[in-house]
C-alpha cells in the first residue's frame, strides 16, 4: 500500500507529506521543548515559542508557494 505513494508517476503526495515535515516538524519538535524547559526557565521557553512560530509562518508561507 505505502508503495503506491512512490511510483513514479505519482510523486505529488510523497512531496506534500515532505514539506508538511518540514513545515510542521520543527516547529512543533520547538514548541515541546519549550514546554519541557517552561517549568524551570520561563523567559528560554518565550524565546523557543516565538521561535517556533516564526518558523512556522516561514516555512508556511515558503512550502505553500512551492506547492501552488
């Protein structure tokens, strides 16, 4: 089933679910860190969230351009 993603003339979905990766990936891998790091240190998880998320609206803005 998971090869029919990959033949060669079906590479659209196999694109898709790799910028969906790196849009979503490390931002959310950020935002558990910060979560992680919220108890002891608030001030270092605000930096990671904001980094997060600016990370985010980038890499949004730049997969979703590729894509259209």
């Amino acid at each position: 089933m998971i090869l029919l993603f990959f033949e060669p003339g079906n590479l659209f979905w196999p694109v898709v679910i790799m910028s969906l990766m790196f849009v979503v990936g490390p931002a959310l891998l950020l935002t558990i860190i910060g979560l992680i790091i919220r108890k002891n240190n608030k001030k270092a998880a605000k930096v990671l969230f904001i980094i997060a998320a600016v990370y985010f609206v980038i890499g949004a803005g730049f997969c979703g351009t590729m894509l259209s």
